[in-house]
C-alpha cells in the first residue's frame, strides 16, 4: 500500500518515526513534509496528504498535528478525504472498517510513541468489510459531501 505522510511542527518528530513504521510494515510512503522542526501551518500538510490521496500518489494518509484537531478538521474540508482523529486502537481500525477512513489523524501532544504505533498498526492493518450496511452509510456521507 502507498500511504502519505504529513506533519507540521509539532508532529515531525512522531511523523518521523511512524513513516519508519510503515515502511518497515510494507508500505510506500509518501512524506509530504515538513521536514524539520521550524514552525509551519497544519493546513498545509493536510492539504498535501489529501492531494497525495486525491491524485492517486497514496491510497491512505497518516496525518500529524499537536492535539490532532486542527489537522483533522481541515483534512475533511477536501471532497473525498474521510479522517479520522484516533486515540485508541479499536477506532484506528473500525474507522477504516465500517466508515472506508482514508486518513487517520494523530495528536503528537496527546499520545505517546507506543500508542501511536499501535493506531498506526491498527490502521494499516485494516480494510474497509464493503458489507451492504456501510456501504449505504458511506454513500449518505458521499450525498452530504456532494451538497456542502
């Protein structure tokens, strides 16, 4: 799987280390920056993982922020990004299941390496179970998208 990476400052050093991760679980990861620890704007970085998935040069994205808030919020002001902001690991992987999440969004200040690396794990791990119930689901929270 090719998944997208992004941070801004207060994520480097976590989105460093969970690109790590998932290249050591398979993946080909895309990192969409920053690169160092100067202070940036999270809106950028989520625009450029939503990008990454949008233009097919990812099929998920890995989004990092401080708290994971602000980045969650404008990740899913982009037609077709579904992030979700996880703190525990049933979520990172039921987001991918039941509601085909494509960015899981995490807060570098909120969880530790380890948590972080469970999330990631769940997450990479999962798959969207296409039953009829989700897929209808997913479809309404197309339809809402297609009005806003």
């Amino acid at each position: 799987m090719k998944t997208a990476i992004g941070s801004d400052h207060a994520g480097y050093e976590l989105k460093t280390a969970m690109a790590k991760l998932l290249k050591e679980l398979g993946d080909d990861v895309v990192d969409v920056g920053t690169h160092g620890p100067e202070p940036v704007d999270y809106p950028d970085f989520a625009e450029a993982v939503g990008k990454a998935i949008l233009d097919g040069r990812a099929e998920r994205g890995v989004l990092i922020c401080g708290s994971g808030i602000g980045a969650s919020v404008a990740a899913n002001k982009m037609h077709g990004i579904r992030a979700g902001l996880c703190h525990d690991t049933y979520s990172a992987h039921q987001g991918v299941e039941h509601d085909d999440m494509n960015v899981l969004v995490l807060g570098a200040r909120v969880i530790g390496i380890a948590m972080a690396e469970e999330l990631v794990r769940a997450y990479a791990g999962a798959r969207f179970t296409k039953e009829e119930r989700h897929v209808r689901r997913l479809n309404k929270v197309k339809a809402l998208e297609a009005r806003a």
